[in-house]
C-alpha cells in the first residue's frame, strides 16, 4: 500500500492543454504498473485541444463545469460528480464552462 498525502505530488505540463495546473499524484514513474493519476485545475478559458491518446482515461469532476467534445460533434457537460470514460485512441476536446475554476481527478490506463 502507500498513501499519498494532500500535498503531496508532481506538477506537470500536459500536452495539447492550457491554461491548466496538472499535479500528478501517483503513477508509472512513481511505482504504479499501469495507473497514472492526478488532478488538474483548469482555469476559466482553459481546455485542452482536440487529441487522441493511446491510452484508456477516466474523467471525474470534483469542482465547476466542463464540455468535453468528440471529433464527430458529440458533446457532454459535465458538472460536479459527472464522470466520463474516454477509451484509447478516441479525441476529445475540453473547455471549462463559466468563469470558475474546474477541478478534474484524471485516472489514465497504460493498455
């Protein structure tokens, strides 16, 4: 077992995203052997670009709103407690709703 503490972490820059704070809490550099997880803080007017991963993601929204967009058109709100499953090599798109912060727990799955 091992805890990870509240203050605990490693701030990072993720690719194709902005105006964001990503803090990784524990992941495959860590000692994890295929769950990377962290929490970012997506400022008002932050996102992240339309891309694709090859690896499986879950998103969970702890605080404020966000819309996450397909590359075929198909988009879903997400407030407080919504969560939504990416699966790998899908794109997507972010923005954040409103003028308040968003704070997404991110789980990601090396396949």
């Amino acid at each position: 077992m091992e805890v990870i503490k509240a203050n605990e972490g490693t701030v990072y820059e993720a690719p194709n995203h902005f105006n964001v704070w990503g803090i990784r809490k524990f992941g495959v550099s860590e000692g994890a052997k295929a769950v990377n997880v962290s929490i970012s803080e997506f400022l008002p007017n932050g996102g992240a670009s339309m891309s694709a991963s090859d690896k499986e993601r879950v998103y969970y929204v702890l605080r404020g709103s966000i819309t996450v967009k397909s590359d075929q058109g198909n988009a879903y709100t997400l407030d407080e407690n919504d969560m939504i499953h990416i699966a790998p090599g899908e794109k997507r798109d972010l923005v954040v709703n409103g003028t308040c912060a968003a704070r997404i727990l991110v789980v990601v799955v090396n396949c």
